[in-house]
C-alpha cells in the first residue's frame, strides 16, 4: 500500500515557491551569457588550430617606477659592481696572496650585508611597508619607509631591527617619508 503525505496549510505552499523562485533567481543571476552554441559572447576566441577553442583575456601589468624602487636598482647595480671587482681579486692568479685574501673577506662581508639588508627589507614589507629600504652600517642602520609613522609604529620597526640585528637602538635611524615628497 502506498502511502502519501498531505500537506495543509498554506504556509508550506508558500515557502515552497519562495524556495523554488530563490533558486530560479540564483540560476539566471549566475548564468554566464551564452551565444547560439554555448560561447561565451564577452569572450574573444582564438582557434588554435587543433579544434580547440583558447579563450584569451588581455591583461596589462605596468611597474609605476617610485624614488624608492629607482634607488633600489641603483643600489642593485652598484653593489653588482663591487661584488665583480672583489670577485676578480679573489680569484685572479695575478693577486698576490693578502690582497687575495682581503677581498675574499670584503666580499663575503658584502654578500652578509646584502642579505641581511634585504631579510629585513621582506620583513618589513610583511608588516605592510612595500617599499621600505634598509642602509646597513658598520654599527648604524638606517631605515626609510615611504610612510608618514606614529611613534608606536617606529618602536615596533625599531626593536625588528634591534632584534634581528643586535644593533643598539640609539644606532637605529628610522626616516618616514610621504610618497609625494
């Protein structure tokens, strides 16, 4: 025997139609408009010659050059410079065995600071300063973001610093900047 459910009352008819209309609305909301044989009409096509259809969409990536970044890639070549020079001393026959010696320190003194200027330079970065450049010194530092800081934003870059580089904080120079400056 077949059994069957009755529903009464017109509050389920109700939310039956308002379910059915919601999801109606949903379909035709989501629904990527279609040409006459499934093709997307806001889409150019390319035939690859293959039978396949590639859907390409243009897209235009441009680096606005700032102060920063320009003195960044300075900093980049000059630095390319010094280290081919000690390089050539290092391991040119020519050099006697001091001068070989000293470049070899000097270069892997470089290669330190370069990459310890650049792990805080990421750090910060992280912390949402893009453009942020560190100067490592001998036993100062300094560090510019483009920026303008509130002394609690200063201390935190200050005791990042302190701490990954054991500089004392009296040795650490922050310098906040406007982007327009």
């Amino acid at each position: 025997m077949a059994k069957f459910v009755v529903v009464r009352g017109k509050k389920v008819l109700w939310n039956l139609i308002i379910v059915v209309l919601v999801i109606f609305a949903l379909v035709y909301i989501f629904k990527v408009d279609e040409g006459p044989e499934g093709e997307n009409k806001d889409m150019p096509d390319l035939d690859d010659g293959m039978g396949q259809v590639v859907v390409v969409e243009p897209v235009t990536v441009r680096s606005i050059p700032t102060k920063y970044s320009e003195y960044k890639l300075e900093r980049e070549r000059m630095r390319s410079r010094q280290i081919e020079l000690l390089q050539n001393l290092a391991y040119d026959g020519h050099t006697d065995g001091e001068r070989k010696e000293q470049a070899q320190t000097d270069l892997q003194l470089l290669i330190e600071k370069i990459s310890r200027e650049t792990e805080i330079e990421n750090l910060l970065k992280a912390q949402g300063y893009l453009d942020a450049l560190v100067l490592l010194e001998q036993e100062a530092i300094t560090v510019v973001v483009p920026v303008a800081l509130v002394r609690d934003e200063a201390a935190r870059i200050g005791e990042l610093v302190h701490r990954l580089t054991g500089i004392r904080l009296e040795r650490i120079t922050i310098v906040d900047e406007t982007v327009g400056v």
